[in-house]
C-alpha cells in the first residue's frame, strides 16, 4: 500500500523483525500447546474437539456440567439502561471483559452478577434486580447490585482503580492506599458474595468471578460453606513481589485469592509473579512445577489463559448491512481526502499510552513529511474514570497534542489526527477497523488488550497491519504484528513508514498467520480450557467452611 514513498525505513531492522518473529511463533507454540492451557486429564486434548463455535462450547458444557447453575460475576455490568429524553435505551459499557464473555454467556445461560451502571437500571429490573438479558435476544439474567455513592467512590474509584490498578500495572504512577477504601472494598466483596449465594442457593453451581475488583470473594463464598467450585480470571497484569508487597493489605487480597479452585492470568509470566508473591508473603506450600498453591489444606491451581474474542461473530459481522452502512457514514461525514487510514481505539486511561502515540505520529510526518495529506489517523477515545485525577491529567493531554500535532502538520483541508472522544457500539467498531489501513496499540502496560484481536478479526480480506506494543499479553500470541517498544517514539514512527510501505503480498501473510491463530483460539476455546479445569472441582466442593488459620 504504497502511498507516500518512505525511502529511509530500516530493513536490516525488518529482517531482524522477521527472525525474532519467528522465534516468537514457535514460542508462541509451545505455550499454546503446553498442557497447562488445558486440563490435566492426560487426553483430554485428543479426545475432546476445540470448541470452535457458540453451538460446540455448548454441548460440551451440557456433557461436563450438566444441570450445574453457572455464574458469572463482574463489577461492569454487560448492558446498561439510561434515560434519553422520555424514553429508556440500553447499550454495552465500554469494556474489553464483558465484550468477550458476553457470547459466552450467551450460549451457556445462567446468571450475571454485576454492579449496576446505568442511570435507568432500577427502572427495568425487578425487586431483586435481575433483567433477562441481552435486551434484544435474552439467553441469561443479569442480576444487578445497587451500590451507595460511597461505595461506588472507594471501592471502585478508591480501591480498585486509585490501588489496585497502579499497582499491577507499571506505568509509574503511584497507588493510593486509603483505610476507607480498602474497608469500601471489603463491604462491596460481601454484597457481591451475599448475592452470589442468594442465586447459587440449594443448586449445583460453578462460579466464575472476574477481575481485581473481587479478589476477596473466592474465599468468602469458601468460608459460607458454599457447595461450588470456583474460577477467577484476573484480566490486569500481576506485578512482582517487590511491588505487590507494597500494599498494606497484601496478605488478605492473597488470602482471598487462595479461596479459589482455579486462578488464571493471560500469560505464564504473571503466573509466575503470583506463585513467587505467595511463596514469599504466606506460609503456605507452592508447587512451581505443577503451577498450584496449597493453603490451610486447601489447593488452588493457577494458570495462563489468554483471553480472546468470537472470531468468527466479528468477522462475519463486517459484511453485514448495518456494518456497511456506518463505514459509507463514518467514510462521508469524516470526509477524509483520500490515502491511508490509521486507527487506535482506547479506553482514556495512562496505560494505554495515547500521547506516546500521538508523540510517535508527530515525529512520522517530521521524518516523512511527503505523506501529509496522504495518511490520516483516526483516534477513538472513551471517556473513563474521569473522577480519577490522573485519568483527566492524561485526558487534556490528549486533547493538547492533538491540537498541537494538526496545527502543526494541517495543509488545506486535511489534518494528520481526527480525535473522537466519546463511546462507540460494536458496529461503529466493525466499521472503522474494517476502514482502517493500519491499528497502532501502544499500551504501557496491558495483561491482555483485545483491541488488537478485534482488528485482526474484522480484516476479512487478508490486508491490513497492526503495530503492537511489546508490553502487552497480545504480543506473545500476535507475533506477525510489527512488535514496538512505545517508550521509543522513534521506533514507532518508523514502524508507521513500515506499515504504510509494506507490500500487499506480506501483508497478508502476516495477518492470514494470525486470522488463523485467532480462528483457532477464539472466545469459546478460553471458556472451554477454563471449565475443563473448574469441571474437575465440581465432584469435590467443599461440605464445610475453610477453617480460619489459629
């Protein structure tokens, strides 16, 4: 796709790229297919298919769980319902966890639990704020919490983001740990397991708790001598001992923890932060090699599972009409004079390293100033967790250097960013990944980030190029991408030259090799690999509480 001719990329580096590429896939392999990703029933693997669709994943939960209730349980609710005007709308809150497992819950039923967003969610609930869900084509129930003002304010924006997310996340902005806070993040830890045993209450079940926001619930729904297994995803990275002991209440979030059966993080790496944390904080008895802690005679086994997306929903849905029909909209109204276009969508958050991409664009066309005019990059940012002072500090910089950056770079009636600060349906997404020549995510820090998978998904026809920072989970599954460290503006800015010049033909071979390690590791292999592992727990829950250490 060669626009605006770039005669100075460095192609020794680009064959240095494709070596470690290839290091990286094989890599990449074997962490695939260790058996750690999968159950440890010997052949399982040989003997039960991948679940490569909504209907497979469903017929193995009927053959393994049976009649067992299954819940899920989050913070952010998968649909909300606010006011407009006179009448009531629903729509899916910006996050990256409830877009991935919302298909899967689709296909499995059962229950929702999560904390209520919305500013019209009382109005469609019932007394115990449960709605079937989704709106439009219900297959489960979200059951809804209300939570206080104050609760909201510390244990969501207190503890859990002002805390816990700086904390796992190495960007180097400093957690806040506050006495109120963490006793917020006790109190709503109960509220959530009150209500998870409100609806697992007399039944089979398998409970399936999500993110850093719950990390005290696996052991309190242990401790009511509740009769179930339980899985918790932590969907953030897992730092080192060093930094994780910094907070006051290190060994009670541990403690909680370790009331799983199943514990699983995105990659092998931050398994290993959480096995040396425990190893050094708890007495307690850590098998490295056979990735399990056993406390107070309690065993939690801890394990990768890269998340991932419904490959084959997103992918056919670019073809759709109400697809095609946004990107002829977004296509006229952006009125983009023509060339290439670049994408980033991301939450407004500092680890998402939006100005180190912004700074990397302004030095592109500083180095390439022939392709001004000819390359647009189209910035999607949701606002989020703009009580948080550090979260509005990288808001108006964001806003100041795409000011900064068109003033400088504009010529006629075309400037180098078109900035959108605001929330975008699934369908807006399709769109605009399916228009987008290249996707940049230059994350600080990201156990996972998704938006690099939803690109790679909606690239139906094989072309397309998605720059990657290294500093994310997807990095070690998406070797093919061009693989850049965003502290380096630099490289960055060479890597977009790249992109831009880089020949149709290779193009899609990288990205054919990474549709197909999507298409076979998609949202309904996750959710298989992790109930494989929780259906082993189903026949052994506990009678009676754990009893407390004397």
């Amino acid at each position: 796709m060669v626009v605006c001719q770039v005669e100075d990329v460095d192609l020794a580096a680009g064959v240095e790229r494709e070596v470690l590429s290839r290091i990286a896939r094989r890599f990449r392999r074997e962490e695939i297919q260790s058996p750690l990703l999968d159950s440890h029933t010997g052949d399982e693997e040989t003997t039960t298919p991948p679940a490569r669709s909504g209907q497979d994943l469903r017929l193995l939960v009927q053959s393994k769980l049976g009649d067992t209730t299954f819940v899920v349980a989050s913070n952010r609710e998968p649909y909300g319902h606010i006011f407009e005007g006179r009448s009531i709308r629903w729509n899916r809150p910006a996050s990256g966890m409830t877009a991935a497992l919302d298909p899967v819950m689709g296909v499995l039923g059962g229950v929702w639990v999560a904390a209520s967003s919305g500013n019209a969610d009382r109005e469609v609930s019932d007394a115990q704020g449960r709605i079937p869900v989704p709106p439009d084509r219900p297959s489960y129930t979200l059951r809804r919490l209300w939570l206080t003002r104050e609760q909201e304010e510390r244990y969501y924006l207190g503890f859990s983001n002002s805390a816990l997310w700086p904390l796992c996340h190495t960007v180097y902005v400093r957690p806040r740990f506050i006495a109120e806070d963490w006793k917020a993040y006790q109190e709503v830890n109960g509220l959530f397991a009150d209500a998870i045993l409100e609806e697992i209450r007399g039944k089979r079940a398998f409970v399936f708790l999500q993110d850093y926001h719950l990390a005290l619930v696996p052991r309190m729904l242990k401790e009511a001598g509740a009769n179930v297994a339980v899985a918790h995803f932590w969907h953030i990275p897992w730092p080192t001992l060093e930094v994780f002991q910094t907070c006051p209440w290190a060994e009670q979030i541990l403690e909680g923890l370790l009331g799983n059966d199943l514990l699983g993080f995105h990659t092998r790496h931050h398994c290993n932060n959480f096995l040396e944390t425990v190893d050094r904080t708890l007495e307690s008895r850590v098998d490295h090699g056979g990735y399990s802690v056993t406390r107070l005679g309690h065993q939690t086994l801890v394990r990768p599972f890269p998340i991932s997306v419904d490959f084959e929903g997103i992918s056919q849905s670019v073809a759709s009409a109400p697809v095609q029909r946004e990107r002829a909209r977004f296509l006229q109204e952006l009125a983009i004079p023509g060339g290439l276009i670049g994408l980033g969508v991301d939450r407004l958050d500092y680890t998402k390293g939006i100005p180190e991409r912004l700074r990397a664009i302004d030095r592109f066309f500083e180095l390439y100033p022939r392709c001004k005019g000819k390359f647009t990059f189209i910035q999607i940012g949701v606002p989020s967790r703009s009580q948080i002072k550090e979260y509005r500090g990288v808001d108006d910089e964001i806003q100041h250097l795409v000011e900064e950056i068109n003033w400088q770079h504009r010529m006629d009636f075309w400037q180098p960013i078109i900035y959108m600060r605001r929330y975008f349906s699934n369908t807006s997404l399709a769109a605009l990944y399916s228009m987008a020549d290249i996707c940049i995510v230059s994350s600080l820090h990201d156990g996972m980030n998704l938006v690099a998978k939803e690109y790679v998904a909606s690239r139906t026809d094989g072309t397309g190029v998605l720059i990657l920072s290294r500093f994310t989970g997807a990095a070690m599954e998406l070797t093919d991408a061009l693989i850049i460290n965003p502290y380096d503006t630099e490289q960055v800015a060479r890597a977009i030259a790249h992109a831009l010049e880089m020949p149709a033909a290779e193009q899609r071979r990288r990205m054919q090799r990474m549709r197909v390690h999507l298409q076979e590791n998609d949202i309904y292999r996750w959710a298989r690999r992790v109930l494989n592992e929780l259906a082993r727990f189903e026949s052994h829950a506990p009678e009676q509480p754990i009893l407390e250490e004397r």
